[in-house]
C-alpha cells in the first residue's frame, strides 16, 4: 500500500509501534527518522505484552517484541523476522521476590515451592527458570508454578511433568504472594519492586552484588525484547533492514549522549558498570550479544518452548548487520 506524491513516485507506506524508552524514543518523537523512500506512521506502544500480541496479527511492519513470543511466532511460520536491535533488557535478579512468610533464603530453597509468574512462556519467565536451573540447580518441574494471566497463544501444551496453573482471576499478581497463594514470584525487569515492606524478601543476601556476580559468571545481560519485521518486506524492500538498522544507531548515540544509558546495577557509578558490563552494554549486532542471545535460545530449547531448529541463524536478519 502506498500513495503517490504530486509530481512524484508511488512511496510505500509503512508503521512501527515501539514501548518509550531510552533507545526508542527519539524515533517515536520523530527526533530520529528512518530513511528510504517509505512514510511512516509510528505509534508508542502501551506495553511489550501489547506489540507482541498486535504483531501476532500482523498489525505494524516493524515492531518492538518479546523475545520468546517471536521464537514461537517464527516457528508457527508467522510472516516475521528479527533484527538484532536489541532495546529491552534487564537482570532477573531484582524481580524474584518471596513471602516473608515462606522462610526462603536461598534461591536454591524454592525447590518444592509454589512461584507465580504473569504468564508461563514470557520472556521474563523464560529467563527466571533458566537462570533458577543454571545458576542455582532448581529445575522447572522442581517447581509449581502458578500464572496470572492467559498465554499468548491458544493451545498450548505446557512440559511433560511441569505443573503450571491459573491463579484465581479475582487474584493480581502481586496479590497472590500477600494473600499466601504463592511462595515467590518472579516478574520481568520493569515490573521488579522498587523498595521491601516487611511481607516480602529477596532470597539474594545483597541484590545488587547477585547482578554483578550472575554477569561476572555468564557475559550475559538479558533481553527482553528487541525489533522485529514482516519477513516478506526483507525480499520487497532489500533497503528497509539497514534502514531501520541505521535509525535505531542514531536514537542510541543520541540516548548515550543524553547520559540515559546507565545506572543498570544499583549503587554502581559509571566506571564501575564500564569495567563489569564493557564500554556499550547496549550494543546492537548478534556478535556482540552473543553470550546474552544464546543463553536464551539455549533456555528455550532446554525448557521445550521451541524445537533446535528454531536458532540464531533462521530467526534474524543477519544479512543487515
């Protein structure tokens, strides 16, 4: 679909939906545009649960989304294909959260435990069980889980010997670890607690010091989410991958100039984060991100969300990098 302008070609109109943040809003601000000959409607998105979903319908050409939602949307052969453009990350360590009541002070001791997760398969939860296995050998059928809200795609079949069940729809998610239906939750990074009252604990003894140890041991900083396309517009405009790529370069050298890039570990000044996360935490590109994009397919695969053949060189466009 396009339109034509006076005395000029026909110019493809195209849309992005991006959640405000750091990298994405000068682009959503019109601060940044992209380039090539398209006209762009871009919409801020309420929330990543929202994109992912819309990009389920294939409601925008280019759009933020979670991360393991694209993974079960690419292998149902969904018209999409990811970019590395990586905008959504954060430590899982601040979102797990325990029942003062509960008497758990380890991570190792939610074996055996009931956990509360928003939904089963999203990015976050994905994350949680993974680094709850690797890091402190808690597997995901050790646990019973519990979920506040309906997964993102119909159908689903949970893990042979996982038990997952629906919290009362009545009960918030923050409500169950209050009202005792849950030991633990675990919650993405934005939706961590900002201070403890004294119904809740974390089983970290120093929360900050269990980010710097979890990423001095794997090189990881997680994604959440990052910037998707409609696979079929890669093959109708070859020029739309770098373009887009070249926008999203721009709002981040802008976001760092800003100074809006830090302060990822709590207490931790500016050439402390340098020395521990490296010059650009932020960085786009699959060779960088590396260490932080195979723990996550290799989580995914290792929980049975999608098959090995489902990988870093069938999902993204690495031809743009």
């Amino acid at each position: 679909m396009g339109t034509t302008l006076a005395n000029g070609p026909l110019v493809k109109q195209l849309t992005m939906s991006l959640v405000p943040g750091p990298l994405t809003d000068p682009i959503i601000n019109g601060d940044v545009s992209v380039a090539g000959d398209a006209s762009w409607s871009i919409v801020s998105g309420p929330s990543v649960d929202s994109n992912s979903r819309k990009m389920l319908e294939g409601a925008f050409d280019v759009a933020e989304m979670s991360f393991a939602t694209f993974l079960k949307a690419f292998e149902l052969g969904r018209d999409l294909i990811g970019l590395p453009l990586f905008t959504g990350r954060g430590f899982l360590q601040p979102g797990l959260i325990c029942s003062a009541k509960s008497g758990i002070k380890r991570p190792e001791e939610l074996a055996g435990k009931r956990i509360g997760v928003p939904q089963f398969w999203m990015t976050s939860s994905v994350w949680h069980r993974g680094i709850l296995e690797q890091q402190h050998g808690v597997k995901q059928d050790a646990v019973k889980w519990l979920t506040a809200s309906e997964e993102r795609f119909e159908n689903l079949v949970f893990p042979s010997g996982v038990s997952v069940e629906r919290l009362p729809e009545s009960v918030s998610f923050q409500d169950a670890l209050t009202q005792g239906l849950v030991d633990a939750t675990m919650s993405p990074p934005r939706g961590a607690p900002k201070s403890m009252n004294p119904d809740i604990t974390s089983p970290y003894a120093d929360l900050a010091q269990a980010e710097r140890d979890y990423y001095a041991a794997t090189h990881v900083f997680p994604i959440m989410h990052f910037v998707v396309m409609k696979k079929s517009l890669s093959a109708e405009l070859p020029w739309l991958a770098k373009a887009v790529i070249g926008a999203f370069v721009a709002a981040k050298q802008r976001a760092a100039a800003a100074g809006a890039l830090g302060g990822i570990i709590p207490g931790m000044t500016p050439d402390e984060e340098r020395r521990l996360l490296g010059d650009d935490p932020w960085a786009f590109g699959l060779e960088a991100n590396k260490a932080a994009v195979g723990a996550f397919f290799g989580f995914a695969h290792g929980q049975r969300w999608v098959p090995p053949s489902v990988n870093v060189e069938t999902c993204f466009l690495v031809s743009s990098t």
